[in-house]
C-alpha cells in the first residue's frame, strides 16, 4: 500500500504546485466541460426532432465548427494585447447566447445563427476561445517540471467533467420521457441545463487574477524579431505542427461525440439512458488516459506518446462500425476510450515546451485556430455519408486520417526534444 501511494506522488506533486489561478482554471474548465458534454449527446437528436435532415445537421455543426474558428482567429491576434480574462468573459457571454437562443425558440434559422455565431459545442469537446486562453496561461501557473503532468490533469478534468455531462444529459432526457414528456421537451429540459451552467461559468472567470495575463515588457525595437502571428523563432515548427494537427482534427471531425450518439441510436436502436452510461465512460476513460499519459512521456518521451498510443485507438475506431452488437460496438469504443486521448496532454505540453515563452499565446491560438478550421467541414461530410446510409464510412475514414496523421508526425519531430528530453 505504501508503494501503491508513492507511486502517484508525481502526479499529486503537480496538482498541488498549482497557483490559484491555476485553480480556477481547472474549476472553471470542469463546469464548462460538464455543460458541453451535456449537450452532446443530445444535440443532433434535439434537432432531428425538430425536423432538420441528416444533412441539415451536418451542415450545422460545420458551421458552428467555422464561426468557432474565426472566433479563435480573432481570440490569438488580440488576446494578450487586449487581456485574456476579458477574452474568457467574452467567450462565456457567446456561450451563454447559443444556450439562450436554443432554450427560447425552435426557429431553424434562429438556431443556425446561434450555433454559427455563439459559442456552442456539437461534440462536447472545447470551442471558442477558452482553450487557447487557457493553454497559454497554465505554463505561468506551474512550474517546467510540473507542466506535462499538469496539462494531464487539465485534460482528466476536462474529460471526466464531459463524461458526468453525457451521463446527465442522457438520464434526464431517459427519465423524463420515461414520466411522458416528449422527445422534444426532455431534450429542451438538457438544453435549460446547459444554458445555466453556462451562467454559472461566469462566477470563475471573474476571480481570475492579473498573474494570468502577459508580462507587460516595454519592447526594445532595435532588437524586436520579425513576426508572423505573433510568431518568430519558432514559427517554422509551429505552421509544420498546425498543418498535421489540422489533419488529426478533420479526421476527428467526422466523428464527434454527437454523430456518434446519433450513430448508436440508428444502427443499435440506443436509447437515451444507455447513451448517458457509454458516453459517460468512455470520456472517463479518456480522462484517466491522460493523466497516465505524463508517466509514460516522462519515460518514452512526449513524441513516442503521442503516436504510439494513438495508432491502436485509431485502428479502433476503424474496428468499430464492424460490430455486429451493441454490446461488442460497445466494449471497442471503451477500449479505444482509454487509449485515445494520451496524445492530447503531451501534444499541448509538447506544443508548449518547443516555443519561446513570449510566443505560447500565438503558439496556443493558432494550433487551436487550425484544428478547428481542419474539423469545421468533416461534420458536412459524415451527414452527406449518413444521408447516404454510408453509416460505416466516417469511421473508417477518420481513422485511416489519423493514422496518417500520427506517422507524419513520427517522422517530422521524433528528433525535435523539449527542453526536459533534450540532455
């Protein structure tokens, strides 16, 4: 037993050099991704209730995908000029507005423009500009050391808040039509939820302290670098990992949280309690991964990480739509759960620790800004496959990307080290 408990010493060491900023971040990200997890599963059967087409579905998230990404242009080029706190406040006000627009009214238009316009997500995952933000400030709150295993930590938070979301979302829609409430109404009810956790997330932004912002150095010009995006030395790495994290991000485009509820339902006849159960696991065991995910980086490095866990999950998700049963489709998405998101901790600590300090806002804001530009189109895609009954194709398509994905990555970094493998 004593072993067992020095042996999380590391991990609990992290979480406890945080500053209370750091803090706050972690809370705030945690309420924030309950509430878009919430969402997700019942999103694309709120509004195929409603009457949208498989395709207008898609269409929909694709465009939510494309005003989150000129959201998060926007969030880089002026977020440490003009604050970051302003900039979290300003994300959880959009937020607030998607979640108004789609609680007030049925409108098709209506919510079409708040999900394009608003901060809203199709697929639990993080949009707007909290992540970018929040990517960039977290380095300021731990130490060099700390940073993997805290990102790790970020990460968990994140996914176990989203699988606490799913779960909720799932039975309260379950148990409300359980009692005779409408498909319709019961996914209203999740959407009331959802618009007051985003409220709620206000309260956290608020306490966040001036330590989070950009140390405010009066430049000198005679030596000022030329920049690109607020890039310079370390621009060349930066646009060369945007370019393949774009192609992760398409891939993972194709199937996001909500087609895949919406996936379960057709093939299997899923309902609305066991969506809440496997989604609720399968995000606790992303979770978990990640923490997992800075011990095996702190002995295999953050390159090796990345890639060798992310091949298996990816062949996977190929594996998938072949199931012929609910409960084997089941038991493939768990295990590629609980493998599938170690790539993610390290890709943003790795991200982080081969840039200058005073270029982490940029860094941050465009690998965001080019991961939701390359997943903006793929949910278009996967509701034109589903329109067509190609049910199995977005699978096996995002998982031949990802696979591409990870061995360009292999091949193009294995030898660029951070500054903790560099020795």
């Amino acid at each position: 037993m004593r072993a067992s408990i020095l042996e999380i010493a590391p991990e609990v060491r992290a979480l406890r050099s945080l500053s209370r900023d750091g803090q706050v971040l972690f809370a705030a990200r945690f309420v924030r991704m309950v509430a878009f997890g919430l969402l997700s599963v019942i999103l694309a059967l709120y509004l195929a209730a409603l009457g949208f087409t498989d395709q207008q579905i898609g269409l929909l998230f694709t465009g939510t995908l494309i005003g989150d990404a000129i959201l998060s242009l926007w969030i880089a080029s002026v977020a440490d000029r003009i604050g970051r706190r302003l900039m979290l406040l300003i994300g959880t006000l959009l937020m607030i507005a998607a979640g108004a627009a789609f609680a007030l009214t049925r409108n098709p238009l209506v919510l079409t423009l708040a999900a394009i316009i608003g901060t809203m997500s199709p697929n639990g995952a993080e949009v707007g500009p909290f992540l970018s933000i929040e990517q960039a400030a977290l380095p300021q709150t731990t130490t060099d050391a700390q940073r993997t295993a805290v990102f790790g930590w970020y990460n968990l938070i994140a996914l176990s808040a989203k699988a606490i979301g799913a779960l909720a979302g799932g039975v309260l829609a379950g148990y409300l039509q359980s009692i005779g409430v409408s498909l319709i109404g019961s996914y209203h009810a999740v959407v009331l939820v959802y618009l007051a956790m985003s409220a709620a997330l206000l309260i956290f932004n608020l306490r966040l302290s001036p330590a989070v912002e950009v140390s405010r150095v009066k430049p000198d010009m005679s030596t000022q670098p030329n920049t690109t995006f607020g890039l310079h030395k370390s621009r060349r790495i930066v646009f060369h990992l945007a370019g393949l994290f774009a192609l992760d991000a398409f891939g993972g485009g194709l199937i996001i949280q909500s087609f895949i509820a919406y996936w379960f339902v057709v093939r299997f006849g899923a309902g609305a309690y066991a969506l809440g159960l496997i989604f609720f696991w399968a995000n606790l065991l992303g979770g978990i991964s990640t923490l997992v995910a800075a011990r095996v980086a702190a002995k295999f490095g953050l390159i090796n990480t990345m890639v060798w866990t992310h091949i298996p999950s990816n062949v996977l998700l190929i594996l998938l739509p072949l199931m012929p049963s609910l409960p084997l489709a089941v038991l493939v998405l768990l295990a590629r759960s609980a493998i599938s998101q170690m790539d993610v901790p390290t890709r943003q600590s790795y991200t982080m620790a081969v840039v200058d300090p005073d270029e982490r806002s940029a860094a941050a804001g465009i690998t965001t800004i080019v991961r939701s530009v390359g997943s903006a189109a793929a949910p278009a895609l996967t509701g034109a496959l589903f329109a067509a009954s190609l049910f199995s194709a977005p699978f096996v398509i995002a998982g031949v990307l990802k696979i591409i994905y990870d061995l360009s990555l292999y091949a193009g970094f294995r030898s660029v080290k951070p500054p903790e493998e560099a020795m």
